[in-house]
C-alpha cells in the first residue's frame, strides 16, 4: 500500500505543476484516505464514494488512475481548457457520482443516495470525505440531523482533520470543539484515527456497523512534502518543474 500513495503523491506533485497548479496541501493530506477507501471497496458496485472537499479532486483522479479505474494519466491534462479533469470532481468521469465543489454538499449527496438504498431494502453503503474547515458549513450537520431522524446507518462519514482551510488555520478561524461529542449526538459511532495509518484505516472502515460511522483522521496537510507539511499557506500551490522534481525525489 505504501508503493501506490506513494505513486499518488507524485501526481499530486505533478497537478501542482501543471499551468493551473493545484489544491497540494489538501489533496496530500486526503490520499491515503482515499487510498485506504478505495482499495476497500474498489470492487463494490453497492458502494458509492463521494469526495465533498472538492478542491482536493487531485487527490480523487490519483487515486482512481491507480486502481485502473481512468484511462488517462491526469496529470498529462489536469485544468487544461476541455480536459474532464477539472478543478473539482467531475461527474462525467467513471466512478465519479457527483460533481462537488461547494463544501458541505457532499454529505447529503452522499446521505441521500444511502437513504435511497434503505428506502428500497437495499444494502448500499454510502461513504463520504470531507473536512474539518468544511464542517463550519451548516449543511453538514443538518445532514447529520436528516441521517439521526431516518437512522441512515449504511453511512461512512470520514472526516479529514489536517487543521487547515483557505484562509489559515481552523483553530484560528472557527474552532471546532468537541467533535467527537458532536458526532455522537447525531447518532455516530466515531472512530478517532491517524488518517495516515493505513492499518488503523482500514481496520476501522471494517468495524460492525449498527449505527452510522463517523471516522475522524487527523491528518498533515501537505503530508509527504516537508517543505509545505503543517503548512495552511499550501492549501494551493502552482510549483515550476524543478521544484516538482526535487519534492517528488524526497518523497519516503
């Protein structure tokens, strides 16, 4: 598994050079989330993974390309003028259920779609990732209030913590205290990982579900990179090819 995000890293690396650059610091910290997510439940055609932080869709065509699940390397055409890999997810791509971008709309994608598979005695599980600045939307936990009332258990909600948004840190801009508690008041069973440890991952997307589950991952934004690790500031980045380069050699 440490082969492939490392593999994933390095597309990341490669988008952020591209000539729109990239949202780096988010989509290194998401990866190995995703990479955990997908190498799960690659196979399901009952699951539907939605990524509602969407600026980190970098991160998401990585990880599709591979798993074989995208033909074309992103990296050659990402945020090129007629080229399907956009900035954010792009719903015309295979795997891609939803187009997001606006955060927060995500969730209820994804709710929506587990509670139309429970509606219809189906056993579809829907996941979805988003983050921790995004959870400053209202959206989130209105959704979180619709999955208590109409007991959604068949819902992954995987939160990535790297403690980062647009604008600085989340701490500084609008702290959000006792998640877990707030989680477990709609309902949640949480799990608290290390969003980079990939046994503590995918030991934790196969926990017995009776209740919705809400993985909270505290990431690094920037993850890999030490130049822009910790770093809000590398929320996104346009980088020359040199630096690429150089970041992608000191990769562990």
């Amino acid at each position: 598994m440490l082969a492939i995000t490392k593999e994933a890293r390095k597309l990341i690396i490669d988008m952020a050079a591209s000539e729109t650059g990239c949202h780096i610091g988010g989509s290194l910290s998401v990866i190995d989330l995703l990479i955990g997510v997908y190498s799960k439940y690659v196979q399901d055609e009952n699951t539907r993974i939605v990524l509602s932080k969407g600026h980190t869709a970098a991160a998401l065509y990585a990880t599709l390309y591979l798993y074989g699940l995208i033909e074309d390397n992103p990296a050659e055409s990402y945020g090129q003028k007629g080229s399907l890999f956009t900035g954010h997810p792009n719903h015309k791509l295979p795997h891609i259920p939803f187009s997001t971008g606006s955060l927060g709309h995500g969730i209820p994608y994804a709710a929506g779609w587990a509670l139309g598979q429970k509606v219809k005695n189906l056993d579809g599980l829907g996941i979805v990732l988003g983050g921790d600045g995004e959870l400053q939307e209202g959206l989130c936990w209105e959704t979180a209030q619709i999955i208590q009332a109409k007991s959604i258990s068949n819902f992954i909600y995987i939160v990535d913590c790297n403690g980062g948004q647009n604008d600085g840190y989340v701490s500084d801009i609008s702290p959000i205290h006792n998640l877990r508690q707030r989680f477990e008041a709609f309902g949640f069973h949480v799990e608290e990982i290390d969003g980079h440890n990939m046994e503590q991952i995918l030991a934790a997307l196969a926990l017995n579900r009776e209740k919705p589950l809400a993985l909270l991952a505290t990431t690094i934004k920037g993850k890999g990179v030490a130049a822009i690790e910790g770093n809000p500031d590398s929320h996104y980045a346009k980088i020359p090819e040199r630096v690429a380069s150089k970041w992608k050699r000191s990769l562990l």
